[in-house]
C-alpha cells in the first residue's frame, strides 16, 4: 500500500518530534489529526521541501514552549499559508466558524 | 460540549476552541481553492489514524520474493540486507526476519512492553500493545490467531518471537501462490502489516 508519510515527518527529532505513545501518533482531538494531514498534504501538494513547515512549527514552539504541541503545529501552518499567498488573514478571519460543522 | 457527547456520534454543532476553528478556516480555504477536498483528507487522517507509518517492510519482503540471494541475505542478517534497502535506524537497530513456510508460521510479539521494528512497521497497531496480544499470543497462539481471522491447521508449527529492545523481528510471509508473474512493485502492495506481524497469511 502506499504510504503517504514521508520519513522526513515520521523522524523528525528534537522539539519537532510528533507526539508519541509507544510509536503510536498522539492526537488528542479530531481536529489535531486534521491539522497533521493538511500541513502533510500541502507541503506534498506544493512539492515543498518539508523543512518549509518544519522550520515554521520549531519556531513556533520557540515563541512558546508549554503551548500544547498541535497547536504550534496549527500557527505554523497558518504561518506557511499565509507565506505563500494562498490566502490573509482577512480572508482567513471570515473563514473561521463559530461552531463545530456537525458530523 | 454537549452533555451526553459521545466520542464523535454526537450531531449538534459544539463550541469550537479558536484554535481548532482556524484549522478549519484553513481547510475551507484550501478546499475552496481546489487543493484538497474533504474526502481525501478524510482517507489521510484515517490512514495516519489507523495505519501509520512506512511500510517500508512490505519493500523487502517482495525483494526477497524475487531475489533468492537476497532473501538469503535477509534470513542471514536482517539489519544488514535491510539497510541495503536503506531502511534502519535506533527502532530498527537488530532485525531478525523469520520466514514462513507451508509447516511453520511465525509470531511477533512483545511480551514486555510494545518493541516494534517501526522503520519497517510503521507504527505498532493499538492491538499489539495491549495486554491481552502480548499474553494470548505466548499462552495460546493458536487461539489468538483464529480470533484475529487466520486459522492454521493443526499441523502448522506456530512459532512465536518475543521482541526486545535488542532485537526486533519480522516475519517473511510465504508469497501467495496466485502472484506468479508480477512485478515486484506490484507484490510489495500485497503484503500487509498484519502478515509481517504474523496474524496473518497471505
């Protein structure tokens, strides 16, 4: 089957490493995992190298280190589309809903 | 949250955290521009979910399925014929591959904990770390094999390969007899995580 993880996200290392228990990928909620596969498949979709966000989520964590670790990722992938002129802020702000879609 | 939530059944619309709600935003917006749609993020979050990890040992088996001396390098020294492969590292650090045969099936375990070989694994599945796998699978293989769908006949001798922190194993399934004449890109796609566990055969 083909694997759409590359290495290069499965082993990153230092304070970028993803949340692990025993191996197993950690999301604490749906929207986590959400943000894991958008951040994955843009940076696959654009053909970017994955340092693109890498460097963006370490940065993140730097400005503050006790923010719960996919949120981080979700500033760092806010960060990277905005960079990108795939969308603003505004744009981003009118997005933004106020409740969870129903299932 | 509503007050009889139950694990992502429940239909009314939540309060969203403001993060959560700009993961969404971001999304939208990609969708809209045609980059992604839904269901494809759908297929990915489930796989990472579910089935995470390279499979970069699906790749060695099939090379030792078409290549004798390679697969006698594999049974010889895992670690080395796999990082021929170019797969290895700290999880992968003393592979043993253990081959199936018409009269020997074998079984990775970890009794101890959850060693797993994840640069050819993957990510171990949920089953595999939990007490009732690491117990069944030393005490009544047999059983446990048959629960998990793969019935052996009596005559098959069940081997089962508990794993340290030392040595990792990998099972080398038996080629299914209806693969003759394909490609070798081809058989990797037909080798699946439970075969290189063990639980299951091809």
């Amino acid at each position: 089957m083909t694997n759409p993880l590359p290495d290069e996200v499965a082993f990153m290392d230092g304070v970028s490493a993803l949340p692990r228990d025993n191996g197993e990928l950690v999301f604490a909620a749906p929207w986590q995992g959400r943000a894991f596969a958008l951040a994955v498949a843009l940076v696959d979709r654009l053909d970017l190298p994955w340092d693109a966000f890498r460097q963006r989520l370490i940065d993140a964590i730097a400005q503050d280190p006790d923010r719960p670790y996919y949120d981080s990722w979700a500033i760092a992938l806010e960060s990277l589309v905005v960079s990108l002129g795939l969308t603003t802020e505004d744009a981003l702000e009118a997005a933004t809903p106020a409740e969870r879609a129903p299932l | 949250m509503s007050h009889d939530h139950d694990h992502g059944h429940d239909h009314h619309p939540e309060p969203l955290a403001p993060i959560e709600a700009r993961v969404a935003a971001i999304e939208a917006v990609l969708t809209e521009q045609g980059f992604f749609d839904t269901e494809m993020l759908d297929q990915l979050v489930s796989h990472f979910e579910d089935n995470l990890g390279p499979l970069n040992g699906a790749k060695v088996v099939a090379r030792a399925w078409v290549d004798p001396d390679y697969r006698s390098r594999l049974l010889a020294d895992g670690t080395a014929a796999i990082a021929e492969l170019g797969f290895g590292g700290p999880e992968g650090d003393h592979m043993v591959v253990v081959e199936n045969t018409p009269d020997v099936h074998n079984l990775v375990v970890c009794t101890l904990c959850s060693c797993y070989p994840w640069p050819t694994l993957g990510l171990p599945p949920k089953w595999y770390k939990a007490p009732a796998y690491r117990s069944r699978a030393v005490r009544e293989p047999r059983v446990l094999l048959a629960e998990m769908g793969t019935e052996l006949p009596d005559d098959v001798e069940i081997r089962v390969w508990d794993s340290s922190a030392e040595v990792r194993y990998l099972v080398l399934p038996e080629r299914p007899s209806e693969s003759e004449g394909l490609a070798e890109e081809d058989l990797v796609a037909l080798v699946t995580r439970d075969s290189m566990i063990g639980v299951q055969r091809l």
